[in-house]
C-alpha cells in the first residue's frame, strides 16, 4: 500500500509521480491519494502549491496512467478563514 497524503499538488511533474507511484505498487496493492480539489487560493502558492485539482481531473490522470480506480470520495472543505 501507499498513501500520498497533500504530496501531489506540489509536485510539478504529478503525472510521473503518479506513474512511479504505480510503478512502486506490489500485485493487486493499493494507492491512497489524499489532496485538495478546487480553485487555488492566495496563501497555497505561499506553501509550495502548484494546484489544485477540478474535479474529475485527478481521476483523468489516474487512469491516463494506466491505474484502475477502485473508490472516489469526496469530501467538502469547511473553511473558517478567508484565505
């Protein structure tokens, strides 16, 4: 198993981290991909964002990568900033 946790959005080079990743996985193992999806806000490029992903996006480029999609969940963001 491996879970990627916040990692992807900042990485510049997603897709081949994603392909590695894959890559990494034992017969029949599982990728755990945690990370946020919508419009970028002021401070994320402050802590070494390079974006975020619309929905759908992120499941594109699993599946681009030759990986098979076993479960989506989506959670909402609760924000009590601004930023």
């Amino acid at each position: 198993m491996i879970v990627s946790s916040d990692v992807l959005e900042h990485i510049i080079d997603d897709d081949m981290a994603i392909k590695n990743m894959g890559k990494m996985l034992k017969k029949d193992g599982r990728l755990i991909i945690v990370t946020l999806q919508g419009q970028m806000r002021p401070f994320e490029t402050k802590v070494g964002h390079v974006r975020n992903y619309m929905p759908g996006e992120l499941e594109q480029k699993i599946k681009d990568s030759g990986l098979e999609i076993e479960q989506v969940i989506t959670l909402q963001r609760v924000s009590l900033s601004k930023y």
